[in-house]
C-alpha cells in the first residue's frame, strides 16, 4: 500500500467544493481545507506508485477550480 499527502491550489472561493467533490473519489481517506500556500490537503492511499499517478493525474486534477496539485509520498525511514 501507498500513500500520499496531495497538496492542492485551487482558484479562488473553491476550496471547499473541491475538498468535498474529491474527499468522495475512491483511494481518498481524507480531504481538508486548509489556510496557507495550499487551499486542500488530501491524504490518499493506492496498491502501487503507479495507481496513485493514475488517480492524481485521471481523477483529482481533473475536479473542476484547481489550479495545481503537489503530490507528497509517505515513506517509512
């Protein structure tokens, strides 16, 4: 299992619909709104490196108001 944070801009006013629409897409465990240099910040979990690509780049960029995504792995030192 992998997992991610995903660091999220959106346009302005759009944080919490974003957060809402993407909190509901399969792999999400949590999407909050936050205040600073990123408006979302979603905790996501996949099988493979590559089936998190896909849900970032297929599903979450493609939520209507956000600008950019930062995609953060989780790794165990």
């Amino acid at each position: 299992m992998v997992q991610a944070y995903i660091l999220i801009q959106t346009e302005v006013g759009k944080a919490s619909s974003v957060a809402e629409v993407v909190g509901a897409i399969p792999g999400v465990v949590r999407a909050e709104d936050v205040t600073g240099p990123y408006d979302v910040i979603v905790r996501a979990e996949a099988d493979t490196v590559d089936d998190l690509g896909r849900m970032v780049v297929a599903r979450i960029q493609h939520v209507e108001g956000i600008t950019r995504t930062l995609t953060c792995p989780v790794v165990h030192l």
